[in-house]
C-alpha cells in the first residue's frame, strides 16, 4: 500500500507517469469515467481548503467514484479530543483513500501509519503540500515542456509557504535549476530546507527582497500568500502582508513566455489586472490540480 506524504515519495518516473495519466485524461475524459465505480474517497479536512478539496472531490466524482468527509475540525470528532490515529483508523473502515489536510506538521503521516487505506497529505501546517506540488508539475510541463534548466522565482511568504517546500523539493531532481528567493528577511526560506534540499543536491540559487530587480532573469514566478493563520501575532502579520503585490508595471522587463504561477488563493499579491495577462497560469493551475488528484487516485488505488 502507498501513500503520498512528501513529494519524495513518489519517484521522477512515477511523477512522469501521473503526469502522462493526466495529459490523457485531458484527451480522454470518458475513458475515466467509471473507473473508480464503487470506491469511496474521504476528505478529512480540518483546516479551511477551497481549490484542494473541492479539485479531490470532483477528481472523485470525474472517476465515477463517491466522496464522504468534513471540511471543519469542528464538525468532526477531533473538537470531542478524539486522535489523528484513531480518526484514520475509523475512516479506514468506511472508505478506500483518504486525503487529510492538518494544521499540525505531521499529521498526515501519523494517520499513513495508522490507517489500512492509502493517506494522501492535502497539506500540513507550515510543511507540505505534494498534491499542488503535482499540479505545479503538470502547469510547468504543459507551459514549459520541460523541468530542466529552468530560473524559477519563488516571491512572498517562502517561510511558511508549504507549497514552495514541495515544489523546491521536486525540482531538486531535475538539472539546471536556479532559484531565486524573493522574500522580506522574516519571511526568508526555512534553513532546513536551505540545507537539505537546495544545499544538498547542489541547487543554484539566490536571496533577494527585490522582485522586479529578479523580474527579467525568470522563466517562472511562483507567487504566495503571506499565511495569515500561521503567524503568532497580528501586528507581523499587517506589517508583511503587502511586501509584494504584482502588477502589469512590474511585469515590464519580464520574459514574453515567463509563466505566473500562485497555488491560490490569492489575497492581495498578484492585482487582478494581471489576470487578463497571457503569462498568468494561476487558474489553469488549479484544472491541473484535479487532473494530477485524478492521476494521483487511480494510482494509489491500483487501478490502471
Ligand atoms: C495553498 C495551501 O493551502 O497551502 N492553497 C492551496 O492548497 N491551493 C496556498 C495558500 O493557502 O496560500
């Protein structure tokens, strides 16, 4: 049995693979239409989610399969103090996969060792985040066609950012790579993964505060929300959530085919103005997210 609770639990071939799986979903839908007959997904969700439990559910539903869940710690057991590894035991009696979104770093791999079904990490706190890393991976390929030799600007909250920890740790595999971390000091990418990641395999990057002085060296700009929820106090939070904010002047100097990225949602970073913008992928890269959950699904369920 598998589960995915880091990005590094699945191999460059098994993400080539899913990715494929995806790209012929996309040309296919029907022949993925019933697939999952029978099987039911649980969404244990006890942090808010728009785009990640809704993109699993319909995932679910696009493969003729049935969702049951909570989208609130509130209306689950845990507000009775009930564990993580007693709810994934539970859940494991009633459905066939479950993907858990936590506040807590490291909950979904505690449920992964309780539980008898396949656990799929939908985020954890300040950690990890591999299935938008997956949704990433496929916006990339279908704009880039290509993982390699890439500059890839990473802007915003890089410290609690769980989205930008994945998606650096999947593109350590690949060769060329350069990172550019753009980011106010207290914001500044963790050192864990300074250390073990980019360090470690040698990565090429850079530290900046400045966004448009990076602006015309980058093939992707990955946007971020500064995580409201993750700060201890308010006043921190009000003093850095602005630290930058995209707009169609800022893009002046950059690259013709340079793709906007953002996991979404979007508070104030990116000003609707770019929307409209070729360059912003951010919407397209919530479709690939249900896609890449569907390729994901019919994988960790053994079903070809
Ligand atoms: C992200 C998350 O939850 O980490 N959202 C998402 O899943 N698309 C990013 C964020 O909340 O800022």
């Amino acid at each position: 049995m598998r589960h995915l609770i880091g990005i590094n639990d699945l191999s460059s071939a098994e993400i080539d693979e899913l990715i494929a799986v995806a790209l012929d979903i996309i040309d296919n839908p029907k022949k993925y239409s019933e697939k999952c007959r029978g099987k039911k997904l649980a969404t244990l969700f006890f942090e808010p989610s728009t785009r990640t439990r809704l993109s699993f559910e319909a995932a679910m539903y696009e493969l003729g399969g049935n969702v049951l869940g909570f989208s609130e710690a509130n209306s689950s057991s845990a507000a009775k103090g009930e564990s993580v590894a007693d709810t994934a035991k539970m859940i494991s009696c009633y459905a066939d996969i479950i993907a858990m979104r936590h506040p807590k770093e490291g909950a979904p791999l505690v449920a992964s060792m309780n539980a008898s079904i396949p656990v799929v990490n939908a985020g954890d706190g300040g950690h990890n985040h591999p299935t938008q890393t997956l949704a990433d991976l496929l916006t990339i390929k279908r704009k880039k066609g290509r993982f390699d030799n890439l500059t890839v600007g990473f802007c915003g909250d890089l410290k609690f950012g769980r989205t930008v920890h994945s998606l650096i740790e999947a593109l350590s595999r690949y060769t060329g790579i350069k990172l550019v971390l753009i980011s106010p000091e207290e914001l500044k990418l963790p050192d864990y993964i300074k250390n073990d990641v980019i360090k470690k395999h040698g990565m090429d990057y850079i530290e900046t505060n400045d966004l448009v002085e990076a602006m015309p060296n980058l093939d992707i700009l990955y946007m971020t929300r500064v995580q409201k929820e993750r700060f201890f106090n308010e006043e921190d939070y009000l003093r850095l959530k602005d630290s930058y904010i995209l707009t169609p002047s800022k893009l002046t100097n950059a690259k013709d085919d340079l793709c906007i990225m953002h996991p979404l949602p979007r508070v104030n970073e990116i000003s609707v103005s770019v929307d409209n913008d070729p360059r912003a992928c951010y919407f397209v890269q919530a479709l690939n997210g249900k896609y890449m959950r569907m390729a994901l699904i019919l994988k960790l369920l053994g079903i070809e």
